[in-house]
C-alpha cells in the first residue's frame, strides 16, 4: 500500500517545534537560504502536513487525538460507553456525563493536534509561495500543492469548528495568537476547499488517499450539511454522486478491512502503514489501540475500552418488513450477559445463554461483538471474557477497528505492547454518507421519492445476504432481516423520511465517530441525549447526567487560553 506518511522523512527534514503548540498559531518557519525551494523538498511539506491527520505527534496518548473521534462523537453520544475498568482514563467518563472542563487533558491533547496540523498545511503554504517567487516552483506545481495543503487546513479548521465552536482561524499570514471572537470561520473553511477544487488537477489523483478535486466537493459538501445550507449542497452531492469515481462498496464490511482500504466508497480517509520501519509503527492506527477485546488473542489483548451501548445494539431491530423500529426498540434490551442488565431480556455468560431470536438489521454484527456471532475470523465471540469490566461497560465491543484473524503480523504491529495498532484506514468520508446527505437534502425540499431512493440504496447493499455475518457451515449468523422503505408504502410525509434519514445514518456509520457531531448540527442532541440518559439503567454512572445547551460544544483548553493571553475566548457557560 502507497503511504501518504513518511514520520521518519518528516522528522529529519521539517524545520519545526512540536513542543509549544499550544500557543495560536504555532511558531513554525522554513529558515536558511539554503533551503531548496523545489517541487521534492515542497513535498515533504506537504507530506507533513498530512501525517497529523492521524492526531500523532508521539506514539502516546494518541487516542485523546484519534481522527476516529470516538470519545468526542461517540462515547460522548448514545452510542458507547468507555469502557474497560471506571478508573482507566476516566477523564473519558467527564464527557461520557456531559462534564467535561477545560482542565480536562483530552480536550487539551485534541486542540495541541488539530493546531499543530493547522501550523503543518500554513508552514507548506508559506513554502510553496516562497518556491513560485523564487523561480523553483513551477505555477502548476505550487498550485496543486496549494489545493492539497488548503484542503488539509480546510479539514483541521473543520474538526476545530466541530468540537469547539468559537475557534479562531489561522492562515499562512498569522504570526501571534489571534482572536476566536466574531471569526465566521465557515467562510474561511469554504473558501480553502472551494481553492482546492480550482487548483487541484481535474483527472488524477496526487497521492493514494490524497486530496482530489472529488473529495475537496464531497468535504465541501459535508461543511454545508453542518450549516444546514441545502440548497449549496445540493448540486455538490449530485455531482459527486452521479459524476465522481465514487460507489458503493458490493459488501459493507468492506468499510473495514485493510486489504480493501481506499475502495472505490472511500471518499477520504486516513491512511495507515505498520511494519514500515518507523518506531514502534508509528503510522499505524494508534488513535484506536484501546479499542480492543481485552484478554483475547487479538494482539495484545489490549484494552477494552469504547464498548457499544445497549442503546445502540437496540437500534438494529427490525419489524416483519426488515424496517427500523424508530420509537420502540429501545423499549427492551436484546439478549445480552451484562451482569448489570436487569431487564427479563438479560442471560448468564455460561450454556443456559438464549442468541437473541428477535429480527435483526445485518449491519448489527459487522459493527459489534456480541456473545456466540462470529467475530473478524477469531471464532466466535465468548461474551464476557473478552470484556476488562462488564460491570462498569457492558457486554459489547467496538468491532470496525478490529483486523481479520487471516491478517495477524500483516496489518498489526509486530513491535512494542501495542499489537492491535493496525493498518485499517479512518474513514473521514464514504460514499453512503454522501447518499443519506443527499436524501436529507430532498427530504428538506419534501422530495419524498427521491429521499426514500437515496436512503434504500444505502439499505439494498446491507440487504445483500452474501454480505452478511455467516457461520463456518454457511448459515447466517442471526435472523437478519432487514427491507426497503420503497416496498413498504415509502415515506409517508417530511418528518418520517427525516426521522428515517437520521436513524439510517446512524444504523450505517455507528462507531465512525459522527453521532454526536450529526445530532448537534440537526438540532437534536439534547432530545435524544437526554432520553438515552433517562432510559439506561444498566450504567449508575450515567444517573443524573443531563445535556444542556452549552454541552454542544466542547470546552477550549485552558491552557490554549492562558498561553493566548486572554486573547482567546472560553466557551460561555464552561
């Protein structure tokens, strides 16, 4: 696989701090008049630019970085708990209750990331600029490198705007900390995608899993649907739908799997390498090295943590016809082994345990571990003994980030203690998110049959049985069932094909790490946040948790804030 990263050439080559990069914008330069400005010292820039993509900066506590985001769009939703033991990185459990602060060094590691990818694209530009008016770098050259650095900061800015709201933005000009107070940041971030559209090449790619002129109108795309800005939206998605080299994958665990990374419904995603030569992996996925079964023979049987929710293994219910169960599926929990589920549907983790008989969406079992399905090839999953604490998460794990048994020692570290870091690429964007948008955007405009089409192209895949979980003898591993909304009378009217849209979407990209991040944009976190804390009485720790408004954004670290002196502003009400 082609590796966008290279840490071991960016280290030796890039002319940066990675120490102070608290302070906005971090100080960073080219300097020496011998530097070459040409096209391959340009890009290493480039290249470095995009390494943080992966939230790295030192092979640890990555996973307060991790472009998965699945502390702050996840665990911080209804879709996970944190899992492993209460006293494990249990700054995790102050987002978990809506009750993170600005001390709290998640939010800290996450801000030192973004900006530093932020200074990164700005210390290329800068360099670029200097390579055209120098005479070493042709215009076309330093446009296309232009177009891929602009995307990155476009992305970084998005992911800053996303946790935190009033952030301020930082081009290639800024030189000291600058105010995150009135920024219509938006426009900024528009404008570098919209650059990137004009400037990169028409038909090719720079680099596998690069920026192209595609996923630079996808992305745009994306910052219009968090605006809830349709009508700009619209003819983006239709013509990346119906003109971009972008489809649907025949299978939807092919989303997950590092033999199929960069599918042809990878729109944009992070890529990963291990066994490269750097230290300890140092490209692989390290943002989701806790996510693991714990005490199983998948790596080092590390860490437990990120375990989905009851809430959300509920979710895949399906009525006679296949369809979600929008307003009742969580009325009961599935047959699981959680010792703290005291609902009749709850079963020992021993020979008397009961597979639940219930209709199920397919989806379910490409996205968790549950008791006696078959799990990624490493036999089927046992239940509790691959749990840390059932007590304290449940009795589910995270299963998108988890390599095939097949592929131990290929796509997994085979150095340090981290052996689950593996090769299985983030995805920022796919295709399917791109078809539930544009439903949503027809919904909007009460284009119920274009809706329902988008939404059952999404669902015609999963309901393909040749991708569904299977037994060693063939046999599907649960009673799947799962159908079309055009085969059970369509969308009725705007607010069931919203609802559907929504549920939909989280049916298809559960534990991507976008739940949280899509119920703020909709408007919709604190009905939906609130009810799941009301309704789970399996986590004591989640009793008394209330989401409120300000809860939307996270809080901006204090020390950002003290190293700015004063200039940036704290979130009102943290």
């Amino acid at each position: 696989m082609k590796k966008i990263i290279s840490l071991l050439i960016i280290c030796t080559i890039l002319i940066f701090s990675c120490e102070d990069e608290l302070d906005i914008p971090i100080q960073s330069a080219i300097s020496g008049s011998d530097v070459p400005l040409n096209s391959t010292f340009i890009n290493t820039q480039v290249v470095a630019a995009y390494a943080m993509l992966d939230g790295n900066r030192d092979n640890t506590n990555v996973w307060r970085a991790a472009p998965s985001n699945w502390v702050y769009g996840e665990v911080v939703a209804d879709n996970a708990y944190k899992g492993s033991d209460a006293g494990d990185q249990s700054e995790i459990t102050a987002f978990e209750t809506f009750a993170a602060a600005a001390q709290n060094s998640y939010v800290d590691y996450k801000w030192v990331s973004v900006f530093e990818g932020i200074s990164r694209a700005n210390v290329a530009l800068n360099a670029i600029n200097s390579g055209i008016e120098s005479g070493s770098l042709s215009a076309e050259e330093g446009g296309a490198f232009a177009g891929e650095v602009r995307f990155l900061r476009a992305h970084y800015h998005f992911e800053a705007k996303k946790m935190w709201g009033n952030v301020p933005f930082v081009d290639e000009t800024v030189t000291e900390s600058t105010t995150n107070v009135g920024i219509d940041v938006w426009a900024a971030i528009e404008a570098d995608f919209q650059f990137a559209i004009d400037n990169l090449p028409k038909d090719e790619t720079l680099r596998e899993g690069g920026a192209n002129r595609w996923n630079a109108k996808a992305y745009l795309a994306k910052v219009h649907m968090y605006q809830l800005e349709y009508d700009a939206a619209k003819p983006l998605l239709d013509e990346v739908i119906n003109e971009g080299p972008y489809s649907l994958n025949t299978f939807f665990h092919d989303n997950f799997d590092a033999s199929t990374n960069n599918s042809a419904e990878s729109v944009f995603a992070v890529q990963y390498a291990v066994n490269d030569g750097s230290t300890d992996s140092s490209n692989g996925n390290y943002g989701d090295i806790l996510n693991h079964p714990h005490n199983s023979p998948i790596g080092a049987g590390c860490c437990g943590f990120f375990q989905p929710s009851h809430n959300l293994v509920n979710a895949y219910k399906t009525d006679a016809n296949g369809l979600p169960l929008f307003d009742t599926f969580n009325n009961s929990n599935i047959n699981n082994v959680d010792p703290n589920d005291n609902a009749p549907s709850g079963f020992p983790d021993d020979d008397s345990f009961v597979p639940e008989p219930g209709n199920l969406d397919p989806r379910l079992d490409w996205t968790v571990g549950r008791k006696g399905i078959p799990f990624n090839g490493w036999g089927d999953f046992p239940g509790l003994a691959w749990t840390r604490d059932p007590a304290n998460g449940g009795c589910y794990v995270s299963k998108k980030t988890v390599y095939r048994a097949d592929q131990q020692g290929e796509v997994n570290t085979a150095t340090g203690w981290a052996t689950t870091v593996n090769a299985i690429n983030t995805n920022i964007i796919r295709f399917s998110e791109l078809l539930l948008w544009r439903a949503e955007v027809a919904a909007d405009e009460g284009d119920l049959s274009t809706a329902v089409m988008y939404v059952d192209m999404v669902r015609a895949r999963a309901a393909n049985p040749a991708g569904w979980v299977k037994r060693e003898n063939g046999a599907n591993a649960a009673n799947y069932v799962i159908g079309l909304y055009a085969d059970n009378g369509d969308f009725p009217d705007v607010d069931f094909a919203k609802k559907a849209i929504l549920f939909e979407y989280r049916l298809e990209t559960a534990l991507e790490g976008h739940r949280f991040f899509d119920l703020v944009r909709l408007g919709k976190a604190a009905e939906i946040l609130n009810a799941y804390v009301d309704g789970d009485n399996t986590r004591s720790y989640l009793a008394g948790a209330t989401f409120t408004p300000t809860d939307a954004v996270f809080p901006i670290p204090q020390t950002a804030i003290d190293l700015s002196g004063g200039i940036i502003k704290q979130n009102q009400g943290y």
